[in-house]
C-alpha cells in the first residue's frame, strides 16, 4: 500500500514537475512601444501603440487566425442571406465584461451605432457606409445581432472584427473625454492595470477570459523612445520582443529571429493631374529606371521584396501576371524621348521620420539623374503631407509623393484606385479608369473567393498598364524574441503572437540572465525536497 | 603679441584651411557627395579616406560640402545677430532713459528663455531649412551683442569727440555710425567670432535632432543623425563629423580669445 | 533688504508678461490649427467647423491670448493632443526626474570646478594653468549630443558597463562634462579678481602663511559668486537636459518637450517654454538676491 501511494505521489510530483518544466504562472512578457498611448479605445485611436494594447484587452465579433482567415470570435457563428445584404451573428453566452456584468448584442449594437453617431469623432465611421448609405445593425435577441446592408459587400467582415465596447459603462456619456479611454474594460484575455506616462502600460491576466485564462500572468508594454534603444534592450533581455532593422538581422544571443512577410508595400505615387506626368510613356519611363535590386540592397540589406503591383504576396488575390518594369535605363531614356520630353524636374514629397523612405528617396534621386531627369526631395511633417495629399480641391499641389500602402486583409482596394474617390477619398493621385472602376464593384459583390480571385487579376493586370504609381518594395517584417518566450504563433502576417493566450514565459532558469535574478531561486524540485 | 600666441595661430591656420575647403570644395572633393558609389557601407580605405555612409556614399566629399554647409550658415546667423545686436545695443546706449529700460527689458526677456528649446519650438511652427536656420539662430543670439555694444555706448557717448561732433551739429544717426560706433569694433569682432562658435554647435545640434538642415544636403550635424543607427557597424561616421565640429569651434575659440587678449591690454 | 527684493519681484511683472506674449504669438505663427491634425479625408468641413467652435478659435487672437493667459495663471495649459492628458499633470510628472539630473549635476561640476579653478587662479600661468586652459576650450567646443553618442558607444555598446537607457550614469557625466569649462573659468576668473585685492595683501604683509590667506580669505570670497553662477547657468544646464534626456531617454520634461515639438504638441510646447522661462528667471532672481545678502557692497551700490 505505501508503495502504491509513494508512487502515485512520485507520478503526480513528475507531472507537476513537467509543467512547471513547460511554463511559469507567474510569467510576466515585456513587449516595446514605440511612443505614448494616445486612448486606449478601439473606435476612437489612429495610432499603432493605442492599437497594441487595445489588441489584448478588447475582441471583437470575428478575428483573424494564423493564414489571415476570420474566424469566430465574441461570435461563435455568423451566415449572410442570399442576396448578401443580411449578416447574421450568433454571439458566445458565456463572455463576460472585466468588471464581472455580461457581455450581450445591446453592448455590439451600442459599439456600432456610436461609430456612426457623426458627433463621435471616430475616424472608422466611413468603414460602416456603403456608397453614402449606413449599415443598420439589428438586436434579434440577446445573444443575436444582425447587420443590415445597403449593398452585398463581401469584405464587411474586416469591420466586423471592431473592438466591442460596454454599454453599461459608455452609454449617454462624453466618449472623447471620457475616464474609460485611460482605464479601458474589455472582454479581451487581459485587463487594464495602470498607464505610467513615458514609462509603461500595464496588463494582467483576465482568469474569466471565455478563450481559456491565459498562460501568462501580465504583460508589461514599456515605452521605447526608439528603434535603436529597443534593439540594445532586446539583447540585455530588458524586453522580451521587438522589431529589428534590416541592418541589425544576424543571430543574437538568447533570441529568436523571425521573417515574414507583411501586408505593405511602398511606392512612388505621380500627380496624375499634373501635366508632368500626364503621358502614361513618361511614367513608364521613370518606373524603367527604377534599380529596386540597388535600393533593397541599401535600403534593407536584401530583407525587402521588389513590388511591381498593388497586392502583397502573401494575399490570397496576389496575381502575378501584370506589366513590369524591370530596371532598364536604356529604354526609360527612349521613352521620354519618344514622348518628347527632353528635360523633366519634378518634386518629391516625403514624410519626416520614415528612415527608410529618406534613404529610398536619396537613392531614387542618383536613380534618375542618370536618364536625365531632375528630382528634388521635400520632407514634411507626416500631417502637413497628409492635409497636401488629402485636400479637396483638384489639381492637388504636388508632383510626387514616396508613401506606403498597408493593404489590409481584405483585397478590396476601392478607396484607393475608384475614380470616386478623388478629390475626397485616398486615391489622391487622381487614377481614373472605367474598367478598374467596374472590376472593383464586381468585387465587392462578388461573395466567393475563387470568383473575386479572378476579377482582381484582371484589375491588376490594368492599373499596372497604366503605371499610375512606381511600386517599389514590400518589406520584411523582422522580429526577434527572447528564447524564454513560448507559444508563439507560426510566422506570418498576422503576427507572431495570434492568440496571445496561449503565449507564456518558459520556467527554465537558463532562458534569460536578468530575469533568474528577478524571480530569484525559484526552483523546480521544490516539492521533491520535502518528500 | 598675437604672433607669440601657439594656439591663435592654430586656430587661424585650421580656419583659413576650413573657409579654402568651403569655397573650392568642388575641386577639392574627390566625389560627388551625393553620389551612390558602393552598394554597402565600407571602412576607410584608400579609395574612401573617411570611408562611406550608409549609402555608399564618399565621407570625405560630404565632410567638405558639409563643412561649406555649417561655416556658411555660422557666418550668415551671426552677420544677423550682429546686425541686430548692434542697431539695438547702439539705440538702447545712446538714447539712454526709457528708451534704455524698454530695450533691456525686451533683452532680459529674451535671455529668459532656454535658447535650444525656443529655437526648437520656433522650427516646429516653420518647415526646417537652411535659410530659416540661420535666420532664427540670429534671431536668438543677438542679445549677449546688444548688451556689449550697449555698455561700449554708455561709456562712450560721453567723451569729447562726441562732444565736438555734436558742437559742429552733426546728426545722432551719424553720431552713433561714424563716430561712436568705429570706436567700438574690437569687443564686438571677439563676440562675433565667439558667436560663429556658437552658431556652429547650434546649427549640429539642431540638424542632428532634424530640424536643422535637411537631407540630402550634407551638413555636420545631420551626417551625425544619419550615423546613430550605425554607431557599432560604422562609428567612422559618427566620430568624423564631430571631430571636424570639434576642430572648428576650438579655432573660433583661440582666434576668438588671441584677439580678445591683443585688444584688451588690461585683461587676462 | 525687503525693499530690495520687493523691487525685483515687481520687476519680474513686466518680464513675465513679455515671456507669455513671446510664446504665445511665436506658437500661433504655425499654420493651421488643431484640426489639422484630424488626417482622415472622410471627416466632413462642417464637423471641422464646429469642433474649431468649440474649442474657441473661432475668436480673435487677442481673446484667446488672454484667455490662454487667464489659464495658464492658473497652471492650466490644456491638454496634450498627444495624450490628452492635462499638460501641466505630464510636465510635474516628468519634472522631478530633470530636477534630479541637473542637480547631481551641478553638485558634481562644483565639486570639481572650485578646487580646479582656485588652483589654476593661485598657480596663474603656470603648466598647469595653460593646460587647464586648453582642455577647458576643448570641453567648451565639444558638442553635447556628439559627446553623448561617443559615450554611448565607448561605455553601453562596446564595453557594456551600464544600460543605455534610464540609466543616470551617462547623462549625468555627459552634462557634467558640458558643463565643466565655463564654471570653471569663472571660477578662476573671479579668484585672480580676489586675490589681487587690498584685503589679501594686508594679510600677507601682516605675515598670514599663504595657504591660510588662500583658504581662509580668498576662498571664501570667491565662492560668493556660486549662487549667482547657479542663476546664470539655468539656461546652459536645461538647454542640455533636452538634448541629453532625448539620446539617453531619460524621462524628464527635456525629453517631454523635444517629442512634443517633433509631434507639434502645441499646448504641450507652450506650457514648458513658458515653465522653464519661468523657472530661469526665478532662479536668476535668487541668484541676485543671494549675491545681495552675501555681498554688502552690492547691496547699497546695485543699479540696472
């Protein structure tokens, strides 16, 4: 009989044992920010380190896994009728707010209908309307929500993965000054703890989360003021993750190095208004002379691939069977003359701050005074550029413009190249063409991705006649964790740490220096010490 | 006396080396500084004396053409703050009494503020530039000058030869520029050569943080914003620039000390 | 004494109100507004309107110059556009920690400079003087930032004795070293002013050993100006918080106000120009203050 006890014991003490092998409660993750957080709610904030944190502490009703697919979320179900314009979602019974009440479809429709209140300065309210027209969202019952459409529009999906917000806690109140963007309540894995201005945010683990309580006991985001800092952080172990510039991507001691690729691409977009770059010939010539090889090479290292159309490699409407202009000085030269133009001078507008679009534009610039043309470089404020690009009146006043695209999961790329949307919207450099135009209604409506797939192809293969922009590169997302870090999602675009619930701290004291020394002598065999 | 000085003729010697480099820097430069000549950074070597940037490209050539950069707008900011300085200080010493106590309040005002960060502020509102640089680093360092000139005309506007100027009725516009104001040159070319000091460290200083001069055009200062990146893979790009700044603010200096002590007998 | 003091506050009236009415206007040259900041294309123009409505720029400048100005008496400079937190919460957040590093600082550079200085004064043209000298111009021509940066690179990248960040070591040192030259200079300046006095021979004649006249005479008198010295480097010593705060990343209200010029956080840019304007002349007001009690020859005999 002892025996058999004593080997239970021994049993249960090797399980125990291996899980305290795996991963540390008490494990705490240090992530970077690279500024301060502006409010920390998702319908109000236009900045990436707002969104960081938002990220962990509120869900929406869908989210994206691993290959960029939606999957359910604070839905467990969705279907759309067949004509496309009702969308129905069947919410989770089990969520609840992190002070405790429950989340239900009153808490979505609140969230929705405040995006669209044009007294709420949201800058997501445009997601929401269709040609002018809102959507209208529907309380079936508690747990049913439904979203009414003025028109089938397939990518409503990416709207639909919106942080939720409580009703309980916002409704009737001032959202702008209100005391939750600084103390947010969510449904998410993680709850709010304390925001210390110029220092960091703080998280800790929410044990209710309706995903399972996360591994990981907090999440500290500490603010580093830049990318160099943050990368010599990274090597003392000061932070456990953070990006690294093409420069800096060799091994590094105790941490993980991660490349995929992302949802971006840079670009050179022409004036299309501007008589400069009128004759589709000229822009053709300069995308000629365009040496993407010498650029990447400076600019990243070779950690960057060329671009030659508006879609990333890694979505699933990537065609690459378009027109390319690969470096050839010889016939960028003859084109220009062929379309009588002998000398050309041009300004190009840049955005102070992006190193990498300084130093293309510096390249760019040796790029075309080989085939004669002239170009000077204007650094702006990122939002001086934006009020230049963005005013409503035609013609714009600029030439050229060095600026980038996150495309977004949804190919849908309506804003960007429908002839609608100039002066108003973000084709701003004025591309018109009646069958993009056409292709890009289609593919709204369209609801399956075989048949979407195959309508942006053709839409690609015509913006690139046109050579409307020079696309230049999509680069790398590269990334390094600490070892001690565990959980991590394969890399891909969407991120290294998907389910952030399942990210933990390894418990073994030879994954980090500074942090055996922080949690002391915490050891494994504690318990076989007293047997 | 100045010819005994070791360090005034150090001083003179890199200056007039300094200003050759400036004016002929298109014969002197091996290369272009904006050309893109290598396709990684290099060390120094033989073909590159300083090595190459980021970019590939010469530093040597962009040390001369940034070296024109940072003296000619020295020399222009503090042709500002001398101008400016002396019409005040000549206006506040030689009228005296309200007009006095006016302008040294403006000046004790503008000594108030923390000169870095007003011109910071001042930049933020305006679009960074080489011209609007020189411009407001004379803008904000006139008043050390004013105060100078000032103090030269309190004690001046009382002896005999201004006395006589003013028997034989000669105007105060001409008092103050023909008589007093030659009378006054040496304390104010010391300061205007302390000044282009200053001006120099300024004008790094600010297009190091970029609100200075702006790329691509070389200058000191931001060839060091450029190296910070690279400050363990190439610190040549880093310790360069500053070297070359460190070398021209310390001739100002002796010149700008040698001549103090030649024109001020009593003094040292 | 308290009239003399009185008189100086009173003076400071008219020097603050120039102050404000210099930031305020300088600011208010920047082009566009607020809502130049809202950058989405789909905002509407009414809503711009009504929000330049509500925030009161709709009012001529005048106004809202003394409304500005009511505020700001109050300490109330608004809210950051960046955090939206109040301004004057953000800048006595951040203060103390620049407090702290000016002032080991300036401990430091005294603790230094006194001995260096009297030394240099009383042993005037010696080796040692001109060596002094030279390092001094060269302390003096070196640029802050570049400093910083070569520091970084010997101490935290290569050789890794301490952190690159948050850390006090670097900064400290970088300032001190800034900061040195000048203080020192002064310090021999006004010691040979000392030593060549009246006083000094009449206690030598009267057979006093040198290092007692040194000590117990000179010394003291020249250390007087220390206060004024305090006063009159205020402006050096911030000037080079922001610099240094923003490469080491120091926390403090130098780097609060460089990030807030990068990011045109215009009531965050007025609040500290018009903060630490203030502080200076405050500072400089102690320093003659100071000097005054100490010195009673400045007392009677002080005209402007």
């Amino acid at each position: 009989m002892k025996i058999l006890v004593k080997s239970l014991l021994l049993l249960f003490l090797l399980i125990g044992f291996s899980f305290a092998a795996d991963y540390d409660p008490n494990g705490r993750l240090i992530l970077s920010l690279g500024g301060e957080v502006s409010v920390m709610n998702p319908i109000l904030s236009t900045d990436t380190t707002s969104s960081a944190i938002e990220g962990v502490i509120f869900t929406g009703l869908v989210k994206l896994d691993k290959n960029l697919n939606f999957v359910p979320d604070l839905a467990k179900s969705w279907k759309v009728s067949k004509n496309g314009l009702v969308w129905t979602f069947k919410l989770r019974k089990d969520v609840k707010w992190h002070d405790g009440k429950p989340f239900t479809a009153d808490d979505v429709k609140f969230t929705f209908d405040t995006i669209m209140n044009p007294k709420i300065n949201s800058v997501r309210r445009g997601d929401y309307f269709i040609d002018g027209k809102p959507i209208k969202f529907k309380v079936k019952d508690k747990y049913t929500i439904q979203a009414i459409l003025p028109k089938p529009f397939s990518p409503f999906l990416v709207s639909a993965g919106m942080g939720i917000l409580p009703k309980h806690l916002l409704a009737g109140k001032e959202l702008d000054m209100a005391y939750f963007n600084n103390h947010p309540i969510g449904t998410g894995p993680f709850k709010f703890v304390e925001y210390k201005t110029g220092d960091h945010v703080l998280v800790s683990r929410n044990p209710e989360y309706y995903g399972g309580a996360p591994l990981l006991k907090e999440i500290i985001f500490k603010i580093v003021p830049d990318e160099n800092t943050a990368l010599i952080a990274l090597k003392t172990g000061e932070i456990d993750s953070t990006g690294i510039p093409a420069k800096d991507f060799h091994p590094i001691k105790g941490v993980n190095l991660f490349k995929y690729d992302a949802l971006l691409y840079t670009y050179l977009g022409f004036n299309l208004k501007s008589p400069k770059f009128s004759d589709v010939r000229v822009r053709q010539a300069l995308s000629y002379a365009v040496n993407r090889k010498q650029l990447i090479g400076l600019v990243f290292r070779g950690y960057a691939s060329p671009a030659y159309s508006p879609c990333a490699p890694v979505s699933w409407a990537y065609s690459g069977d378009v027109s390319k202009y690969e470096y050839d000085p010889g016939k960028a030269k003859k084109l220009l003359k062929e379309a009588g133009v002998n000398t050309l001078e041009f300004t190009l507008l840049i955005n102070h701050g992006n190193k990498e679009r300084e130093k293309g534009a510096t390249i760019l610039q040796q790029q075309f005074k080989k085939i004669g043309v002239k170009m000077n470089i204007r650094v702006l404020e990122w939002s001086s550029l934006l009020k230049v690009i963005n005013a409503r009146k035609d013609p714009k006043d600029y030439d050229a413009v060095l600026i980038g695209w996150s495309t977004g999961v949804d190919p849908d790329a309506y804003s960007i190249w429908h002839s609608s949307q100039y002066p108003g919207g973000l084709n701003f450099i004025g591309y018109k063409n009646p069958k993009v135009d056409k292709l890009l209604d289609a593919g709204r409506r369209e609801q399956t991705k075989v048949g979407r797939k195959k309508i942006y192809a053709q839409m690609y293969k015509e913006i690139t006649k046109d050579a409307p922009y020079i696309f230049l590169w999509y680069p790398n997302v590269l990334t390094g964790v600490r070892n001690r870090v565990g959980g991590l999602s394969e890399p891909g675009p969407a991120g290294l740490m998907v389910d952030i619930e399942k990210v933990y701290i390894k418990s073994s004291p030879l994954s980090s220096p500074l942090h055996e020394m922080e949690r002391g002598t915490a050891k494994q065999g504690g318990e076989e010490d007293k047997l | 006396m100045l010819r005994k000085n070791k360090l005034f003729i150090f001083g003179l010697i890199i200056l007039i080396l300094f200003s050759l480099l400036a004016v002929f820097a298109q014969f002197i430069a091996p290369y272009d500084p904006a050309g893109i000549m290598e396709n990684e950074i290099q060390g120094p070597s033989l073909r590159h004396i300083f090595g190459t940037d980021d970019l590939g490209r010469d530093v040597l050539s962009r040390i001369i053409y940034g070296g024109r950069v940072s003296l000619s707008v020295a020399v222009v900011a503090v042709a500002v703050a001398l101008t400016l300085g002396i019409l005040i200080g000549a206006i506040a010493g030689y009228f005296g009494g309200l007009i006095d106590e006016l302008i040294m309040r403006f000046t004790d005002i503008m000594l108030s503020f923390p000169t870095i960060f007003l011109i910071l502020a001042i930049q933020s509102v305006l679009t960074p530039n080489i011209y609007n640089v020189m411009i407001v680093i004379g803008a904000t360092s006139w008043m050390g000058i004013a105060r100078l000139v000032r103090g030269e005309f309190l004690s001046l506007k009382e002896r005999e030869f201004v006395e006589a100027a003013r028997a034989i009725g000669c105007s105060d516009l001409r008092i103050i520029f023909r008589h007093i104001l030659p009378n006054s040159w040496p304390p104010v070319i010391v300061a205007g050569t302390l000044g282009m000091a200053g001006a120099i460290l300024t004008e790094s200083a600010l297009s190091f943080l970029g609100l200075g001069v702006q790329p691509p055009m070389p200058s000191w200062g931001n060839m060091l914003m450029d190296s910070q990146a690279y400050l363990l893979d190439a610190p040549w790009m880093a310790v360069i620039p500053g070297l070359f700044i460190v070398l021209a603010v310390l001739s100002l200096y002796f010149v700008g000390e040698g001549l103090r002590q030649s024109l001020n007998p009593k003094e040292r | 004494m308290t009239k003399y003091i009185a008189k100086r506050l009173i003076q400071l009236i008219p020097l603050l109100i120039g102050i404000t009415l210099i930031t305020f206007f300088v600011m208010h040259l920047a082009p566009g507004d607020p809502t130049a900041l809202f950058t989405d294309p789909n905002i509407k123009p009414e809503e711009l309107v009504r929000i330049r409505a509500n925030w009161g720029l709709d009012k001529p400048i005048i106004t809202q110059y003394f409304i500005w100005l009511k505020n700001a008496a109050k300490l109330d400079f608004g809210y950051s556009y960046i955090s939206g937190k109040p301004v004057i919460q953000e800048i006595s957040e951040r203060l103390p920690n620049t407090l702290i590093l000016m002032s080991i600082s300036f401990a430091l550079i005294l603790l230094i400079s006194i001995p260096v200085g009297v030394i240099s004064a009383v042993k005037k043209g010696s080796a040692f003087d001109n060596i002094f000298t030279v390092v001094s111009f060269i302390f003096m021509s070196i640029p802050t930032f570049w400093l910083a940066l070569v520091f970084m690179l010997i101490f935290s990248l290569k050789l890794g004795w301490v952190p690159s960040f948050g850390n006090l070591v670097l900064p400290v040192t970088v300032m001190v070293i800034s900061g040195l030259a000048g203080i020192t200079r002064y310090q021999r300046a006004s010691m040979i002013e000392v030593l060549g006095q009246e006083y000094i021979k009449v206690a030598r004649a009267k057979g006093m050993p040198e290092w007692l006249v040194i000590y117990k005479h000179a010394l003291r008198n020249a250390l007087i100006p220390i206060v004024t010295m305090l006063g009159l480097s205020l402006p050096d010593l911030f000037g080079g918080a922001f610099i240094i705060e923003t490469i080491f990343a120091w926390p403090g209200m130098g780097r609060l106000g460089v990030s807030a010029v990068f990011s045109r956080n215009y009531p965050m840019i007025m609040g500290i120009t018009l903060l630490t304007s203030i502080l200076i002349v405050l500072g400089n007001l102690l320093a003659d203050v100071g000097y005054a009690i100490v010195d009673p020859r400045i007392r009677y005999a002080k005209k402007e």
